[in-house]
C-alpha cells in the first residue's frame, strides 16, 4: 500500500471511530451525562494508534452502546439503581460471564459498577463513572488507567491482592478491604489553557468472580466503588501518594 493510500484508510478508520465515539455521546446525553467526545491531545494520539486497536474500541463501544441504548419512548434522565443492574446484567450476559445471584443485593444508587476481564481490560463501566471523570470519551478508551489517574502505590498493591484473592478463593464475592482513598487525573489534554485536574475519594465497595459456568474457575471479575470529587485545579496538586 503506497502512503496516499495509507493516509486515506487512516482518516476513513479515524472517522468511523470519531463517529462511534460521537453517538455513545449522544447516549450518555439523554441519560443526563455530559461527556465531550475528544481532546486535542486523543485526536493526536488516534493517529499513532494501531488499526487493529481502533478496531477494538470501536467494537468495544458498539457493544457497551447496544446495552444501554434508550428504549423507544424511554424519558430522557439518569438511571435508577434497577435500571444499572440491568445493564450489567445484559453486559455479563452479552460476555457469557455469571456471578452469584446475591451479589446484586450490594448494589445501591451510587455505585460505580465495572467489570474487568483478562490481564486488567475493562469490559463494561456504569454511567456513575461519568459523574466523576473529567476525560473526554476518546481520552478514556485511548489510554490505560494509569496514564489517566494517580493513587498510591499501596492501594495499587492492595487492589492487586484484592483481585488475587477473588479469582482464587472459594467465595462468590466479598467486601473490599481497602481504605478509602485519593486518585487524581494526572493527563493534560490540551484542551485548556491550564490543567485543571479533579481529585476524588474513592472507596471500593465489593468484588466478585466472574465465571463461563458454576464450576469454571473465574475468568474475569466485577467491582463496585463510591467516589467524590473533593478538590479540582491547583488544590487537586495538594495530595501526595505514597
């Protein structure tokens, strides 16, 4: 392929994504989420993305897009907690992924709910995130969680034992031992004059095993986390991590 014609099938890759990316948008406007589309700094970072990983997003927000989708004659607003549970849900059954019946009964109004699959890839997040998260939707699918947020290394390693043990042990699910914390976004997209990062509490509620069957062992893995933003600009700056 000569480079005019690798240039054309980049913009034509670059669009159909930017496409997909505008109407999940959409979507999370008539629920009430105001998400911008791009940043600067994704639109430059798309081009030096791989086809076979824009082909992946694209299919990764087709997918996350047909769960959540408004019925007709839905009204338009946020959620409510069945509504959420549902979705995930339809997003594990869509995965061909169960977890214990009794795990939904841990879920309140304010949760963040995700759901994550082999090596730590995201498959599914519910629309509480978007409540705390100052990215654009490209910055978010673009790039892997620590080039977005900071939080200290002992809650990482803390996170790292609290998967550990529920894709090994014997229970369904359990209560997360993990004290709340701070995470902060740490990535300048360029799209303001200056940074202005957000600083969150997050605290993680329950994680459980994801499995193909009762008797399989867990393949993947769902959490559920509460989170406020408590500092934004320059006070954001103001939180060390250890």
């Amino acid at each position: 392929m000569n480079q005019n014609l690798q240039e054309q099938s980049l913009r034509s890759d670059n669009q159909s994504l930017l496409t997909i990316v505008n109407e999940f948008c959409q979507v999370l406007s008539f629920y009430g989420y105001s998400v911008t589309p791009y940043s600067s700094w994704s639109l430059r970072k798309l081009d030096e993305t791989s086809l076979e990983k824009k082909t992946q997003i694209k299919n990764y927000l087709k997918t996350w897009m047909e769960l959540i989708s408004p019925e007709p004659h839905q009204l338009p607003g946020a959620p409510n907690v069945d509504q959420e549970i549902n979705f995930a849900k339809n997003a594990l059954k869509k995965l061909d992924l169960k977890i214990d019946e009794n795990f939904w009964k841990t879920l309140q109004r304010e949760h963040v709910i995700e759901i994550y699959g082999a090596e730590m890839v995201q498959l599914y997040r519910s629309f509480n995130f978007f409540k705390y998260c100052g990215y654009s939707l490209l910055d978010i699918v673009l790039n892997e969680w620590f080039m977005l947020w900071e939080r200290s290394q002992k809650v990482v390693e803390a996170m790292h034992q609290e998967v550990l043990q529920v894709m090994t042990e014997s229970a369904p699910y359990h209560k997360v031992n993990i004290p709340r914390h701070v995470i902060r976004e740490t990535l300048d997209t360029g799209d303001t004059q200056i940074f202005v990062p957000r600083a969150c509490h997050v605290e993680f509620q329950y994680i459980g095993a994801l499995r193909t069957s009762v008797l399989a062992k867990p393949s993947a893995f769902i959490v559920t986390s509460t989170g406020a933003v408590v500092a934004r600009g320059s006070e954001a700056m103001n939180f060390g991590f250890v």
